[in-house]
C-alpha cells in the first residue's frame, strides 16, 4: 500500500477527477447502498447522483451485479450489459479492507469508447482505502507522474509488469523509467493518448495515458495497462467487428425503408387506356423532368410514382415519399428541408437533414402537392429553380440532386385561377403530365383487378376464396367505382370477410347493388350531364365514321391526345 498522508491523498483525487470524463463509477458499501455515483455514471445511467446515493444499487441499476462482488468477493471483468438503448462495458471488484469485504467498485464504460478498444478506466473514491483498493488492483497497471514528469505514483501490478523496484522508480523521471513512454508528450501537449500498444519485456500490452487537471491547470499525468491480456483486447475486437457488420446490416435494412416498391408490371390493366399510360410513364422515366401525376383518388398515382422511379437511372437511389397534406403547416419546411442545431426551441442536437436532401441522386415523391401552403410553395419553386435548399436556421446552402414527381387528386388549373395554387410552380410542376384514369373509364381492367385483389386478400386474411361469379363480375363491372381501385378493393375484403363460402356471388355485394340501385332512381330523369354524354358519344361516333375508324386521325379531328380518345371510347363502350 502506498502511504503518503493528506497531500498523497490530494493528489490521488486530483487523478480520479481527471478520469472522471471517460468512465462511470458506481460503488456500494457492504449492504449494497451507493456510495460514489460520478458524474459519468449520471450520464450513462440517466440519473442523478442525488437520486442514487444512499439507494440500493438495484433499485437504481437492475442487475448491476455488484451485489453479487459484494457476496462472493470476485472480481467482473469486461462483462456486456445494456442499459435502456444503450450498451456499456463494466469491470467489477470487490474493495477489501483488513481482510474484509467493505464494499464494491463498478466502472462503467461507453460502447463507443470500447469501440477504440478499451475505455479508459477512471476512479472516484472519497475514502482513501477505496482509492487505494481500486489503484492496487491486479488486472491494470498504474503510473502517475507530476508537470515536471517524476513519477509520484505507481502500483504493484506496473511494478510486476516491469520488473522493477518501487523505490527505483518513485521520484525518477519518466524518462529514466521508459524510454518508449508517451507521459511526457501527454505533459507537453496536455492531450491524452488513448488505446496505444506498446510491448514490454516482449509481452504486448493496450495502454492509455491523460493528463490531470487541477482548476484549469495540468498538474501531472496519468497511464495505465488497459489489458494485462492483450487476448482479451482481441476478444473485444472480435466482439466489435461483430457489432460493426450488424450495424451495417440494419442501415442497409434502413435504407431499403427509403427505396420503391413497385414496378409497372404492379400496375394491372391490359386496357388501351392504361397501356398507353404505362408506356408513357415508361419513356417519361428515362428523363430527368419533372413529373406531375394527376388524377382521382384511389386510381394508383403513387404506383406509377414508384414504377418510374425503379424503370429510371436513379433507382439504385433513394425514394423519399412526402404527403404534403398529412405534415401540419408549420412542421411541412422542417420535414422538407431539414434544421441546424438550435433553430427553434426542441431542435434535435446536431439538428436533422430534411428530405430533400435524404433524397439526393434519388427521387422525392411529393403527394397531395394541391394542399401545399403557399408560403411552401414559393420555397419549393426556389429548391426546383436553384436546385439547392437551407437548413432552418443555416445560411449555408445545400447542393441536391433530386429528381421530382408530384401527385394531385385536384385541379391545379383551377386553384391557380383561385388563387390558391403559384402558376409559376404548377408550369414548374407540369413539365410532363401522367393522368391517371379513373377505373369507370377502364371496366374491362376490371376481372383482373379483382382476382389480383381476391389472391392478396386471401393472404391477408387467410382465406381461400377462389373465384367470383359470373353475374357478380358483371355487377362490378356496372358500377361507377367513385372511390377507384382502392373501393374496389375495400369492397372486396368486405365481401371476403362476410362470405362463408370460397366463392363470391352477387349476394357479397348487397352494398354495391343498392348504389347502383340509388343511381338509377336519380337518373330516371335525363340530366344536363347525360344529354352531353350522348352529345359526345355521337361526335365520337360521326367522327370515326369520317376517319374509317382510324382513331388516331379521329383524335387529331378533335383536337384531343390520343389517350384521351381511347378514354372516351371506353367510356362509351366503342371499342
């Protein structure tokens, strides 16, 4: 035992609070009541050393295992636990005086830290025995050295790794001690050196040295053995790597959350109508423009969203989706753009990119653009035009590559003449319009659609429906599908739910009967909207006429794309 009165005493605290910013340290007394709770440990632990002195170690830190080197006197060492999120290294030891157990030591180290190889170990004892326990412990060898670099500290495991004497070394200058050491460079630059090896009578050994800091001022420094075993810094190493490869797995996995999950052959329809939207979409993806879907709720935008972003360049990218509608107004320019630390009260530290740039040499899939405020469109014309954002609350612009679709169930034309929507944006936005048609307009889609759904239904909810009838399809086929493809689907669940058979019949579909029903008692009067279906079912007729049934000089007659031609006949079932 080292013996050198209150100013030993002194120094040997000066040395714990300098190891105080890289361990945790928890000690109990023999009734396992804590002791010594630094500061460290209130960081790692989540609470404060008031809460935890004089509280049972296992109310404060279940399973810390100290009450287990309190019974059994053996020491723990490099054992894994986790704490909440967290996982920490810990070493325990039991602190003995006059041969008795007193008490015991938990030294607590971050994972990060580990992940160098070893933390650095560091003590806090206001009990000179306790100190002395834990410097004179059998597993680390221990050096100190005052400013001048004379050693004024050393322990008996440094002593038994070195070979000498302590009264060869006590008082001498490092540099006579060690020629390799790293103390007085620690001395000269008041850095520490952290996880070095350096060998010793031909045995390799992980070290750590840091300098002791007394009100602002270095007054010395400190090294020690992390490992006496360099084995066990394999170990660790190993155990490292390991974590290391999971952790580039789950980021993998978190990025596959970021990527598109459908293709155009997800998009089921053999109608012309649909065809020639595919084939467009297929083209458009080739491009870099923007894109600006448009079309009713329900009909399968966002699938077209994500089949361009897979048939393009970029779909080894990200695919960022953002619902402008769902993100509250004043939380839509942060989820977008992102924020430096400190930008408003609540601000994450280190703040948080924002989507676009999540998405850059990706795509960003805004949805529902038609409910964008104003005040976010004019930022988002500037991102499209300059083709650069800024963190809130940064000055510093961020350069993105980013290809923008946009998606609309409502008439821009008309919210830009009310008002509501920036002309110059939807002619930024609309550089290249896909309309999706609504399913009334593709009936003949239909049967596929619906024994598509019936086998995706059928897995999700465990059911063997295998096939619909004859009159049912045509029922389905009769209705007007407000709600698109997503009603047809939610009535096919329904109808899966109540049957008890493994077929479907007109009688699963009472709700869409009684529509249909409810349509034509309010269509027994012929309205404004049926005679201008006529009108136009007529022009149509007259015109193909004129053309020999060449529909295409028939949409050039009538001055429409030809998509639209094929809708309209659909539509009027002409084909």
């Amino acid at each position: 035992m080292i013996n050198q009165g209150e100013q030993a005493q002194e120094y040997i605290n000066t040395i714990v609070n300098s190891l105080n910013t890289y361990s945790g340290v928890v000690a109990v007394n023999n009734d396992c009541m804590i002791t010594i709770f630094n500061p460290i440990a209130e960081r790692i632990l989540g609470c404060e050393e008031k809460d935890a002195v004089g509280k049972h170690v296992n109310s404060v830190l279940p399973g810390s295992g100290l009450d287990e080197i309190v019974k059994t006197g053996k020491s723990q060492l490099n054992e894994k636990q986790k704490i909440s999120d967290d996982i920490i290294i810990t070493n325990r030891t039991p602190l003995i005086q006059n041969g008795e157990i007193v008490g015991a030591v938990g030294i607590l180290r971050d994972i990060t830290e580990i992940g160098k190889i070893a933390g650095e170990l560091e003590y806090v004892e206001q009990n000179k025995s306790f100190m002395e326990q834990i410097i004179e412990n059998p597993y680390e060898g221990v050096i100190a050295v005052d400013k001048n670099g004379m050693v004024t500290l050393i322990n008996d495991t440094y002593l038994n790794i070195t070979g000498r004497r302590r009264e060869d070394i006590l008082g001498k200058h490092i540099s006579n001690i060690s020629e390799n050491c790293n103390l007085p460079q620690v001395l000269k630059t008041g850095k520490p050196i952290l996880c070095d090896f350096c060998n010793i009578r031909d045995h390799g050994f992980i070290t750590m040295r840091v300098p002791i800091m007394q009100d602002g001022e270095m007054v010395g420094a400190f090294g020690k053995t992390l490992f006496t075993d360099i084995s066990i810094a394999k170990v660790l190493t190993q155990k490292l790597e390991q974590m290391e490869w999971q952790l580039k797995y789950y980021k993998g996995e978190c990025e596959k959350l970021n990527r598109s999950k459908y293709i155009f052959e997800d998009i089921i329809g053999q109608s012309d109508v649909i065809s020639d939207i595919k084939n467009m979409a297929r083209r458009v993806a080739k491009s870099v423009s923007t894109v600006l879907i448009t079309g009713e709720s329900g009909t399968g935008k966002e699938l077209f969203a994500h089949a361009i972003h897979e048939a393009s360049k970029r779909r080894k990218r990200p695919f960022i989706k953002v619902n402008c509608a769902a993100i509250p107004d004043n939380l839509l320019e942060s989820e977008l753009f992102g924020y430096v630390e400190g930008a408003f009260t609540g601000a994450k530290k280190g703040g948080k990119p924002g989507k676009f740039e999540l998405a850059d040499r990706g795509t960003i899939f805004l949805d529902e653009i038609g409910d964008m405020p104003l005040l976010m469109q004019a930022k988002l014309l500037r991102v499209l035009q300059e083709r650069e954002i800024e963190r809130i609350g940064s000055l510093e612009p961020i350069i993105i590559d980013v290809r923008v679709i946009a998606a609309t169930n409502q008439n821009l034309e008309e919210l830009v003449a009310k008002g509501k929507f920036r002309e110059d944006l939807y002619y930024r936005l609309n550089i290249i319009e896909i309309n999706v048609p609504p399913l009334r307009e593709r009936t003949q889609d239909i049967p596929l659609l619906v024994n598509f759904l019936i086998s995706k239904l059928n897995a999700k909810l465990h059911k063997q429906i295998d096939g619909i009838s004859k009159e049912a399809m045509d029922l389905l086929q009769q209705y007007n599908w407000p709600g698109n493809v997503r009603e047809l689907e939610n009535i096919l669940e329904l109808a899966i739910n109540m049957t008890e058979g493994t077929h479907l019949y007109v009688e699963d579909f009472p709700c869409v009967s009684r529509k249909i029903d409810d349509n034509n008692k309010h269509s027994e009067k012929p309205a404004l909207s049926d005679i201008l279906a006529q009108t136009e079912r007529q022009i149509l007729k007259d015109t193909l006429k004129h053309t020999k049934g060449d529909k295409k000089a028939a949409a050039k007659v009538l001055a429409i794309h030809p998509s639209a031609l094929y809708r309209k006949l659909n539509k009027y079932n002409m084909r």
